[in-house]
C-alpha cells in the first residue's frame, strides 16, 4: 500500500510539473516558428511580447506589411494563449503533446464598438488554434460560425468555415477545408453571392525549412467554388460562374521540378452568353529547384517592386542555371465551349540550352523554341459585330479562314517566326 502510494505521489508530480518544463520547449518552437515566418521579405512579423507561466503562457505578435501597396495598413496585433502540454485538450479535443493555443486580435476600438452592435459576432465566432506535437508536427484549425452584419441598407451573410491542416515532422503537409459562402444583399436585393468553398491539399517539404520564404513543396492543390453570381445595374452585366476550380500538381524528377496549374469553370453566364468548359492548363517542366526558390524570394521582395529593374537583373543572372535544364513551358489548352462551337488553343515554348550563351544574351533569340496554334467558330465574333476586324486579321494573315473556322499556327525557331505558313517580320 506504501509503494503505491509513492507511485502515486511521484506520477501527480511528474504530471504537475511536466507542464513547466515542456513550457520552455513550447517557447522555443513558438519564437523559431515567428522567427522563420519573419525572414519572408514582404511582411514583418515581432514576437513582442511572451510570459511564461506555470500551466500556459501568453504572446503578443506584431505583424506589418513591407510591400509600398499596403503603407496605409495598419500593424496588426495579435495575442496567443499557449496551453503546456503533455495532456492537451484546448484545440480541436483532447490529444498529447507539447501545447495548444488559441488566437486572438487587439482590435481598435471603433471597430470593437461596431461589432459590438452586432449580436450575432462575439468571441466565439471566429477560432484559430494550433497543437505542437511531441514529434514535431505542427497542427491548425480554422472556425467561423455564421454571422451576419448589415450597415447603410448593405447585408453580409456569411456561412460556417472550417479548415484543418497538418505539419508533419517528416515534412507531410495536408489540409482540407469548407465554407459555405457568402451573400451580400443591397436594399434587400441580392448583389453578390459565393456558395460552397473548398479546399484540399497534400504536399511535401522537399527543400527549405517549415515556415520560412525558401520553403518548397511539392504534390497537389484542390481548390473549387460551387457558385458565383454577380448582380450588376442591369442584366447585361450581370456574371454567373458554376462549379470553379484551381488545380494545382507539382512534382520532383531526377532534381528537377514539374508544375502544373489548371483553372476552368463548367459554366459561366456573362455577356449576355452561355459558355460551358472554359478551362486553362498551363504547365512548367524541367525546372531547377534552387532557381525555382530564388524566384519565389524575387516574387515576394517588396524593394524589387519599386525598383523592377534590380528584378530583372537579377533573373538575367538566373538564366544560364534555368536554361541548362532545358525548361519547357506548355499551355496544353486555354479553351472554352460557346454555342456556336469550341474556341481553343495550346502553345510550347522550350529553350535550347545549347544554342544559348549566357556572355551574350542576344543568343536567347535563337535559342527559344515555340509553337503556338488554336481555333474558333467565325460565327462567334461575327455575332458580337467583329466582323470587320475579322476580315482585316485574315486579309493580314493573322487569321486564316477554314470552313467557318478561324484559325491561327505559328512558329518560331532559331529567330525565324512564320504565321500560318508565311514569314512574321519580327517587328509586325
């Protein structure tokens, strides 16, 4: 009876104190894990503030934006309880590991005040919280309970959210996520609405560091929008969008990179028309990894925003990396589906490495390599009163005109461009 006792009384103060001491390793994964999101060029993330505590903690982060468009936006406040672990049970239920937090904003208060008026916002209605694992693995939930706000004879309602992710310390990445919309309503009639939002995604860390700018993934990326409806003044502008979707697949090869994008839609209604299948699959094959992440760090740089010509050289001096693998840049089809027929069109555009020489940069003319086709019914443009621009395009072998299609094939290669079988001047 005596040893269980002791059992007991030694496993209350492992557990009792267990929280202290694994509240120093949740303060060193939260300070890299700022310190990481910091080192992006385009914003500027401050963990200034963090006070430990016995069974949980507190943080406050300080985010602005560097980029020259967003001068006016104020920095944002942000305040984080951090629950110590090892027992967890604050975010998304209970579960082992290091701790849990939950996520809040120092608002200004005029827009406290306007929230408050609104009886369907409180504390609860939008919820971020996160878990720190034993492993590693780094976890996120997403809440939103519905609401809505009306000011000005203008009403948004806006539908449940919830998005889940998962950082594994294998570097696994997945996530998935819903919102059912959004409705925004001007003097009781509908102006704007957006159905059924979602969201998936499984990826892995293959270069870079979780968190930080030069962080390269590859897998895929699904992401639909079940409706968009657009009410403008009069009927003639009015836009109807059904059933969106982005895709997005990369991949690594023998140290090269594979990307794939594709955008499309099953129906859209705009211009007074009816389309069906609009689709846009564009793909980028052969790409040097480590040119891929500097690309990123330029697309990010807000200095090489206000200074595009620092950018560009510094792309120059990218190219004989990029070029030597033998890029490969392919629209595989930008089309759409109109009632009077197909409109469609593709283009591949490669660069041979071993015409370029990266100490004369004129050799990038004879090294490109691209070929570019595509078709649509005349009958089309005819009915929009684009008749006699048609007839301008084919009389200047722009177009040609083929059993009530009109068609385009172009070519170029080693400097010399033709256009549906006849020479293109360079300067046409």
């Amino acid at each position: 009876m005596k040893k269980l006792l002791i059992i007991i009384i030694l496993l209350a103060a492992i557990l009792l104190g267990a929280p202290f001491f694994i509240g120093s390793s949740a303060e060193s994964q939260v300070r890299q894990m700022y310190t990481s999101i910091d080192e992006h060029p385009a914003i500027s993330l401050k963990l200034t503030e963090y006070q430990k505590g016995w069974l949980e903690s507190a943080a406050k982060v300080e985010l602005s934006f560097e980029a020259p468009e967003f001068n006016e936006v104020p920095r944002i406040v942000f305040t984080q309880k951090i629950y110590h672990g090892p027992i967890l049970w604050k975010a998304n239920g209970f579960g082992l590991g290091i701790a849990d937090s939950i996520y809040g904003a120092e608002l200004p208060d005029d827009v406290k005040a306007e929230l408050a008026k609104v009886d369907s916002i409180n504390e609860d209605t939008f919820k971020v919280t996160t878990r720190i694992g034993f492993g590693g693995s780094f976890e996120s939930h997403l809440a939103l309970k519905p609401f809505s706000f009306e000011k000005d004879n203008v009403k948004l309602d806006v539908e449940a959210a919830n998005i889940d992710s998962n950082f594994d310390a294998s570097g696994i990445i997945k996530g998935e996520g819903h919102w059912g919309g959004m409705t925004v309503t001007k003097e009781g009639n509908e102006a704007f609405t957006m159905k059924g939002m979602t969201l998936s995604s499984n990826q892995t860390l293959i270069s870079g560091t979780m968190f930080s700018p030069d962080m390269l993934t590859a897998g895929d990326v699904k992401f639909s929008i079940e409706q968009i409806n657009v009410v403008g003044e009069n009927p003639g502008q009015n836009v109807k969008v059904g059933d969106a979707y982005i895709n997005a697949d990369s991949s690594v090869e023998a140290g090269l990179m594979n990307f794939s994008l594709v955008f499309g839609a099953k129906s859209i209604d705009a211009i007074g028309k009816s389309f069906t299948d609009l689709i846009y699959d564009i793909s980028f094959d052969n790409l040097d990894i480590e040119s891929v992440q500097e690309l990123n760090k330029l697309a990010s740089d807000p200095v090489l925003k206000t200074n595009p010509m620092a950018g560009m050289a510094k792309i120059q001096g990218m190219l004989p990396q990029l070029v030597e693998k033998n890029p490969i840049i392919k629209i595989n089809q930008l089309g759409v589906v109109t009632p009077e027929g197909d409109i469609s069109s593709d283009l591949v555009f490669a660069i041979d490495q071993e015409l370029y020489d990266a100490n004369n940069p004129m050799t990038m003319m004879f090294a490109m390599d691209a070929k570019a086709k595509g078709h649509a019914p005349e009958l089309f443009f005819t009915q929009m009163g684009l008749g006699g621009q048609i007839e301008q395009m084919i009389q200047q072998n722009f177009l040609v005109r083929d059993n009530g299609q009109l068609k385009f094939d172009f070519m170029f290669k080693q400097g010399q461009a033709t256009l549906n079988g006849q020479p293109m001047p360079m300067g046409m």
